[in-house]
C-alpha cells in the first residue's frame, strides 16, 4: 500500500471558504457541503441521507449513515451542519435531506457539479470533487489533533493504514511522542 495519499487535498482555509460560499448558495448546497467537509461523509451516504434518519441523542443532533461495507453508524451533525439540514428539510417529515433541481433524488453526477460550483465561487482554483471535502475532513481532523484511532472511526476505514494516508504531519518532529510523554511525565516529576 502507498502510504501518501495523492489525492487533491483542501487546507483549513479554503474548507471554510467552501463551506461560506455554499452558506451563501442556498441551503440544498450548503447541507452538501457540510455533510462532505464538517462529517466526512462519502458523496453516496451524503445523498442516500434521509430525514428520517436524523435523531436527538444524549443532547447531540445525529445522523445514522448506511456505510460503506453495509455498516451503519450513528454520527453526531456538527451545529452548522444541523442547522443546514434544518434549513433544507424545513416543514418535510420524510425522504431524502438532499434533492435535485427537479426536487428528485440528488445523484452523485449532480453533487459532483455543485461540489465544482461552490469550489469556484469560493475561489479554489482546483480540479476537486465530493471525495475532495472527505479527504480534507480526514487530513483536518489529524492536523487539529484528533487521535488516528478516532479519526479512522470518524472515516468508517477499516484499516488505519488507511487513514495514516491522509496524516500529512506524520513526519513532523513536532508532533512526535517524545515531547508528548516528556510533558506528561514532568507533571509528574516536580
């Protein structure tokens, strides 16, 4: 296995200038966008998401995904992301969160021209698609801190090798587990 992901990534900056000019394109966008960058979902569980499937647990606006390998999981919405689906669904109870123009089904092709639309008016210059705003989820989350084990969870990747992929600091000296132990022990040392 490669251990270097070679897809087109997105830094912080412009995931945050996406997801502003899909605020700005309307709500079906914004939702799309939310769901790709802020969940990291893959653009097939962000289209086959269904309004019944949102729920209230423990405090936390969730979402239950059917997964890749049939898994399902139940994944709690980031606010922006709540609110974009609380504004896309308004008055309706049931069906999918997403839909097309015609008010159908939202097809991958479909999401894949809005992914374009909003990269442009946010002013990235790259050629990017939904798996782009995964993959920037994914790199976001190990850049911020987050534990591999936890991101892998986040990404539903069955193997961490997988995720690692993603880790473009994994060679920083910085972030390596001798400055961390060494704090944590001189906690202990005074």
């Amino acid at each position: 296995m490669d251990y270097e992901s070679h897809a087109i990534g997105l830094d912080r900056n412009e995931i945050g200038a996406m997801l502003v000019a899909a605020g700005l394109a309307g709500a079906r966008d914004h939702a799309l966008i939310s769901l790709l960058a802020l969940n990291g979902l893959r653009v097939s569980e962000a289209i086959g998401a269904r309004i019944e499937d949102l729920a209230l647990e423990r405090g936390h606006r969730t979402l239950t995904v059917l997964r890749k390998g049939g898994k399902t999981v139940t994944m709690p919405l980031a606010p922006r992301t709540a609110r974009a689906i609380d504004l896309v669904i308004g008055e309706r109870f049931e069906g999918t969160i997403l839909y097309g123009n015609d008010g159908g089904l939202l097809d991958r092709h479909a999401a894949a021209r809005i992914v374009r639309r909003i990269a442009k008016a946010a002013g990235i210059n790259k050629h990017i698609g939904p798996h782009t705003l995964r993959h920037g989820f994914i790199t976001a989350a190990l850049d911020a801190g987050v534990p591999l084990r936890d991101v892998q969870e986040a990404a539903s990747h069955a193997d961490p090798r997988t995720t690692m992929r993603y880790d473009r600091a994994r060679v920083s000296l910085d972030r390596h587990a001798t400055y961390i132990v060494s704090t944590f022990i001189a906690g202990a040392a005074r």
